[in-house]
C-alpha cells in the first residue's frame, strides 16, 4: 500500500515541480534564482527516488520496505514542504511585481 502511494505522490510531485519551474522564468529576472537554488535539486532528487524505485534491486524488497515507512513518509514530507514553501514565494513574487 506504502510503496502504491509512493509512487504515485511523486509523479505529481515532479508535474507540480515542472510548473513551479516555469512560472519562476516567467516571472523574468529576480534576485533569487529558485529555479536553480531549489527547483532543479529537487527535481535530481525525484531522479535519484524515481530511479531506486524502477530498478530491480527495489522490486525485491517488497516486505523489508513495508517496515521502513517513515522513510516513505519522509520523504513525500519533505518534496511537499518545498513544494508549498515554493508556491508561497511565488505568490509573494508575483505580488512583488504588480507593485
């Protein structure tokens, strides 16, 4: 059940991440640059996750990742958090340029 969630979350995590992306260059310059400081790491860490999951090592191992669940959860956690936080500054950016 953890691992059909798991997969599933980071598909829309990466789509989300994609979009992020490209309304940030839209945006047109700005002091920070979250597209490389936070999008693009992120987007390597779903890499690295998506490619554990589709190698064969990963499909054997489907008792002993049942018990490592926080590792699931912490993960999604984490790739959500930025996610969030990301779209508050874009807001905030956003807001910053009709002023």
């Amino acid at each position: 059940m953890v691992d059909r969630v798991y997969k599933a979350s980071l598909p829309r995590l990466r789509t989300e991440l994609e979009r992020l992306r490209k309304d940030f260059s839209s945006l047109g310059p700005s002091k920070t640059d979250w597209t490389r400081l936070r999008i693009e790491p992120l987007l390597r860490h779903l890499d690295s996750l998506e490619q554990v999951l589709h190698s064969e090592e990963f499909s054997g191992e489907a008792s002993r990742l049942r018990k490592g669940v926080v590792f699931f959860h912490s993960d999604l956690v984490y790739l959500g958090d930025n996610v969030k936080a990301l779209k508050s500054l874009l807001k905030a950016e956003r807001k910053s340029l009709k002023k």
